[in-house]
C-alpha cells in the first residue's frame, strides 16, 4: 500500500505534552504521511505546550468556551472532525488517554471507518464514575480501537482480562517520559518572580489539583494547603492554578494571605518540570504529575479515592491519600518531619517509560500497515 496516514487529535495540556514527542517523530518518519489535529478543548493550557514543542497543528477546531458541558463538548468535537475526516480520509486516527477529545476522535474516527490507535491504553479504576468521566471515557475508547498501546505491563493485563486480543495490545511505556526526559535537557528560568527566588536547598510543596470529581473537596484541599503553610513556616507550598474557574472559587479564598504559599499561572512544562525537579514533595491528582514525579525521585501525595495508576505505588514513591484535611495534612506531615519515613518513598523510580515509548508506537503502527515491525514491549525493569 502507499504510505499509511497518521491523523493524530489532540486537545487539552496533557493530551499535548504527550503526543508531541510522537508527532515530530511521526513527521519524520518516512513510512507514514501525518495530519494533526487540535481540538482546542483548551486553549491557553495548549498553546503553552505547542509553542514549548513547537508544534502547529493543520488544523484547529478551536472549540473551548468558558463553563462548556462535556455533552457541548463532545458535539463540538465530533461535528468538526467530520469534516476534517471526509477530507483527510486517514487510514488511522490516534487518540491519547481519556479525555473528551480523545473519546470523541476515536468515535468520529469509528464511525468513518478509520481504525483507532489508542494511546496510553488500558488504565482502569474500575469505578466508571471515577475518574468522572475519564474512567468511561477510556473504556469507550477501548471498545473501538483497533491497536491498544498500553504504557506499562499492568495497564495490558487490564485489557486481556476485558478479552481484547494480545495481538492488539502493544507495551510502549508512556510518551509522558519521552518529553521529560527532553524537558530535562532544556535551560529554562521562571518567568513568574514569585519563583525568582526559590532554590533547590529550601522545602518546597508543590500542589496541582483540578479533577471534576474532586471539586466539591477542593476548598479542604485549600484548607489543608493553609494548615501546612502555618505548621511549616520553613516550608514553600506552590500552587501552579488549573485555569478552569471552578477550581480557583473553591481553592484560592483558603489559601489567601499567607507568605509561603505561592499561587501562578500554569507554568510552561519546562518551568513546571523544573518546579517539580527542586521540589521536596508533591500533592495531586494529576495523572501526569503522577508518572512524572516517580522518575525524579519525589515522593508523591495523590488526593484521589483511586488510581488508574497502581505501578508508582507498588514501587512505593507514591501514596493514595483521599481528599480528606486532616489525612492530606497527616500524610505530609509525616514526609516533612521524618526523614526516614521521606527517604523510604524518595526513590527514583521509572514504571512509566524509558523514554522511548515513541519508537515504539510507530514501529506498532507500522506494523499495522505492513510497513514495518513492532519493537519489544517495554519492561520497567
Ligand atoms: C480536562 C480533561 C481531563 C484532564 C484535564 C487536564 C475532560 C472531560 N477532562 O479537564 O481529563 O485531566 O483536562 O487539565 O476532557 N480553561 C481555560 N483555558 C484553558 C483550559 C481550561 O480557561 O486553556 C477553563 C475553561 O473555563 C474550561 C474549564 O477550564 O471550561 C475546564 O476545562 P475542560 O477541558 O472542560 O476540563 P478540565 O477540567 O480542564
Ligand atoms: N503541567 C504543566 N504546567 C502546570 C501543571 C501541569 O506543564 O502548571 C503538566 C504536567 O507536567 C503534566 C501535565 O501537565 O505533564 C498534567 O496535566 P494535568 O494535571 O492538567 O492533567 P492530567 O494529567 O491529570 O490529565
């Protein structure tokens, strides 16, 4: 056949950071011809990782309004890449974990008779209501992908156990490790002065939190930032603040007047895997920020009631806390006054990736095609 075509979509900071390796190697590649597509489901949160990776996408559905519901999202989505699909005709739409744009190209795909690759495939909580709507999201996704690049070697026992073929599953390790391993590289200073200031010798807590289902519990994350700051004057909390309005209301009026607690804007990825490198101690329910901070050695707090993400624990780098005070409080108290407890989670760790999960990908896609073949699953150990 002649070159198979990648059409690769994406829409929200994370889906970003993680197919950008992907897509430079992809355009590259001299066995597939590439069309990329941004949904734009986020806005200033993308634009912060296509400049970093310096990544233009051919097209840009540029759908994000304020306070959307998931369903105007997911109509917005799927109604453009109709049109994007018709006239691109891909042999192949690759979608990237769990969000609504990635949900909403795997069906438009589907429905167009293209096959699915589904990266970051085969997380499960096993709770569909958590992560809302993530959980289900992926689950959909899953059921019409054609190729299941499942990261780690738990995420494809997942998906054997729901009866998807071996032959379709493919172990990549996730291409989050593949851009911090280049984030890494790169000289980068704060841009915000607030950050000026901070240095790798002080106690710094980092903190993100924006899930959907964890917003009713954000203003006791809030309260829980405030009791550390005050029981730990030594110590910097840093709170790089999701842009989504409803995360700001319930955090931001816990948190104010305190002087070691420092509010930003998102940081540009090179700032915030900087921020994350000199941190003593990370607090989230990121899912990234939960398979990037294990390979820096930082130990992490997840603020979550579950995990698609079980290997980081297993290690022992990271531990589930809930969303509770007095339990977040306790846990970090824990890590910041004894160094033994610290040091018995401070482990750098790599059940993600070995940053070459992108090779990996397009050998899988290639092999699909017939132009090529699939690589070794990655192994963590
Ligand atoms: C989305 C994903 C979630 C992912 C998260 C990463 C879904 C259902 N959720 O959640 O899986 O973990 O992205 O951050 O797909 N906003 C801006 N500018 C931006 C981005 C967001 O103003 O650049 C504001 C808007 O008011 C927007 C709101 O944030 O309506 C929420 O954004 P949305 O994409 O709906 O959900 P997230 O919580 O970001
Ligand atoms: N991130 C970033 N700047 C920030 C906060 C996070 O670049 O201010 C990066 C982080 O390194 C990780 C990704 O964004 O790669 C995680 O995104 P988010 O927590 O929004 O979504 P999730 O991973 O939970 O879907």
């Amino acid at each position: 056949m002649s070159s198979p075509k990648l059409m690769t979509v994406y829409g929200t900071r994370p889906e970003a950071i993680k197919v950008a390796p992907f897509i430079r190697a992809a355009v590259n590649d001299e066995r597939f011809k590439t069309v990329t597509v941004s949904t734009g489901q986020h806005r200033e949160m993308l634009e912060q990782v296509n400049t970093m990776f310096g990544i233009s996408p051919d097209y840009d559905l540029a759908i994000m309004e304020p306070d959307q519901s998931l369903n105007q999202v997911l109509g917005r989505v799927i109604k453009g890449l109709d049109e994007i699909l018709i006239k691109e005709k891909p042999d192949v739409v690759i979608a990237q974990g769990d969000t609504t744009t990635a949900m909403a190209a795997a069906i438009a795909a589907f429905n167009h008779g293209a096959r699915v690759a589904h990266l970051e495939a085969g997380l499960r909580t096993g709770d569909i209501f958590s992560p809302f709507p993530e959980e289900a999201n992926r689950r959909l996704i899953c059921q019409v992908s054609s190729l299941h690049l499942a990261p780690t070697p738990e995420a494809k026992e997942n998906l054997l156990r729901e009866a998807i073929p071996e032959c379709d599953v493919v172990v990549t390790g996730n291409t989050v490790i593949d851009a911090l391993v280049e984030a890494q590289k790169w000289q980068v200073e704060f841009s915000d002065s607030k950050l000026q200031g901070l240095t790798a010798d002080q106690k710094i807590v980092m903190v993100t939190t924006h899930r959907r289902e964890n917003i009713k519990a954000m203003a006791a994350i809030g309260r829980a930032m405030r009791a550390l700051a005050m029981h730990f004057p030594d110590v910097t909390l840093v709170l790089p603040a999701h842009l989504n309005p409803k995360v700001r209301a319930a955090v931001f009026p816990e948190i104010q007047g305190l002087d070691n607690v420092i509010v930003t804007e998102p940081l540009p990825y090179d700032q915030f895997t900087k921020l994350m490198g000199m941190s003593t101690l990370v607090l989230t329910d990121s899912g990234g920020v939960q398979e990037e901070a294990p390979s820096l050695g930082k130990p992490v707090l997840v603020m979550r009631e579950n995990t698609e993400r079980p290997e980081a624990i297993n290690a022992g780098t990271v531990r589930l806390v809930g969303t509770s005070q007095d339990k977040i409080v306790e846990e970090a108290t824990l890590l910041l006054s004894d160094k033994n407890a610290y040091d018995k989670m401070a482990n750098a760790v790599n059940p993600y990736g070995d940053g070459k999960a992108t090779d990996r990908i397009l050998n899988a896609l290639a092999e699909m095609f017939g132009v090529g073949q699939r690589s070794p699953d990655f192994s963590a150990s």
